[in-house]
C-alpha cells in the first residue's frame, strides 16, 4: 500500500473536488481499480457490459469472482446499447453488477443506465478510463456511478506511465475498499517485460482470429496467465505525477478536440462513416473513431501504416472469449469495421492534416454518381 505522502492526499481530494466525489483510492491501474470495487461491494454473480470493450474489465470481473455478461452495442454511439442492456437485466436475474465504459472517450447514456440500476437494486461501477474530462448534460464522466474508475497510464488523457483511481461517497464501503488494496502486490518488477509478452501473444491470437482460425480457448487462457500483470498496489512516484498533470487536463481536452474537429471535416469519403456525438455529451476524444465501410479494413490499415501513421481497429467483440452466447450482431459489425485515430496532444494540426491527406489518398476517389 503506498504511503499517503501530502503530494498524494492533495491529489486525491484534488480528484473528489473535480468530480463531486467523497472518497478516492489509489490503486495501480484501472483494472485492479475494478477488480477492488467488485471485492468490497461483495455481491458475486454476474457483470454486464458492453460486448465491444477492452478485456480488462471482464477479466478483473473474473479475479474478483464474477462472471462477465454482455449486451450489444449502439451503432449509433459505438457505446451501451441502452436498450440490449435494459433487455439483458430484464432476462438474467444473476446480474449484480452493471460496468458503464464511456468508449473512445465518449460518455455513454449513464444517467439513464444508473436510473435503471437503481431501480432494480443493481450497483453501477462507471468506467471513466477514457474519459476523464469528458462531460454528460454539464455533469463530468466519473460523477454518475455508484462507483468510477479512472487512469492515468499508458495512452490515457493523463498519461503519466501508472496509476488508477478509485472514486464514490459509500461510507461504509470506504474500509472495504482500504482492506482490499492493503493485500495487493507491490507492482511486479518484471512488468514491462509481462506487457510486452502479452501484446506478442494477443496480436498472435487476433491474426489467427482473421484468418478464420477457432482461437477462443486460445483467449481465455490470457487473463489467468496475466494475473500479476493486471493486480497490483499504487507505486508512489506515479500518483505523484498526476497532481502536476491535473492543471493542464482543460488544454489536452481542447487539443483532442481539436485534432477531432480536423478528423471529422477533412475525412470526407463514402467509405467513412462517421459517429455523431449529440450536443449534451462533451468526448474526451481519447480516440477518433469511425466506421470503414470498404470491404478489407486490415488492408486498408496495412497502407496507412505504411506511411507511418497510428491507427487500430479497437475493439473486437469480446463476449465469445468469455463462454458468452449472448447475440451481439452490432458488437460484431463494429469489431469488423471500427477504426480509430489517434487525437493525442502530441499530435499537432499539421500532422493530423497531412494524415488525412494520406488516408484519402489511399481510399482513392469516390465513385462518381453517374458511375
């Protein structure tokens, strides 16, 4: 457990004061922010979420003792499909536990998802991984859940190489929570070297996946050899970065925008749709995502790569990787056709000006209407 030097404190009530929270916790990562507020809310059975996620947060479910279960997504958002999630609490009493990802850095309709979970007396952990300072209806991304998770590591907004956080006003599930993150691990000293080998193998197992090769077992095999990779306490110099990162949040966000607002007018081709984002959700831009309507998205990424720009095609459906059989037919067309660009503050105008010059020219001419 790090030791909770001035710096630190400052930090966390710095974080409560931003998004109306009472209590912070510092834990490595996101993940293991996840995984400590399902230990202490002590309800084990089943966590919904969306099907097109990262498999982080399905694999902290299953270290805390949940089962992941999925709906599919919103075409529309690239989010929850608020009404596949509605339909799954309706059918699978075993759900205890909703996980609200806002996607790309989108907020999803929390609001209305933690509204239903109320009712029914389900608890709302909010996934504000990719985010944090995004806002819904003029209220910021982490305020809704009963529960919301933040991070601060590699290609975050705040990407200051570690550390996640833990944000709620339960009272009494404050010492749950400090009970739980003092029998962490320290971070494994050979964890760079762990992610590496786990990019290896995921990459692996994702082209053996495209190329139509059964690879399911292959998938479910990572979570339990990756555990010490996911779990593990604060390391105290990364919490100590985020206090000095918090004041230029404000600046990042206006310049992921901006890199968005570039995306957004200049990629103008029928193979791109794009994703709207209604006037009452402010993105945090984490990524810029759209979807590729031409026939061979790899192919079309092997080009652009080519000329030495980031691109990816996150996320892939996870649901399968799980022992779901739940129908998720959205969550599919997205994982076959998402792309995302990269809108980091490292990325000038210029540049994101010059890629978009690339990727039109690699998509080539839009067919004439009379063709």
């Amino acid at each position: 457990m790090p030791v909770m030097t001035k710096a630190i404190s400052q930090t966390a009530a710095a974080l409560c004061s931003q998004l109306g929270r009472g209590h912070c916790h510092f834990v490595g990562n996101a993940t293991t922010a996840i995984y400590v507020a399902l230990r202490a809310i002590g309800r084990p059975g089943r966590m919904l979420m969306p099907a097109s996620i990262c498999p982080n947060p399905a694999n902290a479910a299953v270290y805390a003792g949940y089962e992941p279960a999925f709906c599919d997504t919103d075409l529309k958002t690239l989010n929850f499909d608020t009404q596949a999630a509605f339909g799954a609490l309706a059918e699978d009493a075993e759900i205890t536990v909703i996980l609200a990802a806002h996607l790309y850095g989108t907020p999803c309709d929390i609001d209305v998802i933690a509204d239903e979970a109320k009712r029914r007396g389900i608890l709302v952990i909010e996934d504000a991984a990719q985010a944090f300072g995004a806002d819904l209806r003029g209220h910021p991304c982490g305020s809704f859940g009963d529960l919301s998770v933040l991070s601060f590591g590699a290609d975050k907004i705040l990407e200051l190489g570690g550390g996640g956080a833990l944000l709620h006003d339960r009272d009494d599930l404050a010492p749950r929570i400090e009970a739980e993150i003092a029998v962490l691990a320290e971070k494994p000293a050979d964890h760079a070297q762990m992610l590496a080998d786990y990019r290896s193998r995921y990459y692996s197992i994702q082209r053996l996946a495209r190329d139509g090769l059964e690879t399911t077992s292959l998938f479910a095999a990572l979570p339990s050899i990756f555990r010490r990779m996911y779990l593990y306490a604060a390391v105290p110099q990364e919490l100590e970065r985020i206090a000095g990162a918090l004041p230029r949040l404000p600046a990042d966000i206006e310049a992921r925008s901006t890199n968005a607002r570039l995306y957004r007018e200049l990629l103008r081709h029928p193979a791109i749709d794009h994703v709207p984002v209604p006037e009452e959700r402010r993105s945090a831009w984490w990524r810029y995502s759209f979807i590729y309507r031409g026939t061979d998205r790899e192919g079309f990424f092997d080009e652009v790569r080519a000329r030495s720009i980031d691109i990816s095609g996150w996320y892939p459906p996870i649901h399968r990787w799980y022992g779901s059989e739940a129908r998720c037919p959205n969550a599919d067309h997205v994982g076959r056709h998402v792309v995302n660009l990269w809108t980091t503050p490292r990325k000038t105008p210029a540049q994101v000006r010059a890629d978009c010059a690339a990727i039109l020219e690699i998509l080539g001419p839009a067919p004439s209407k009379s063709a």
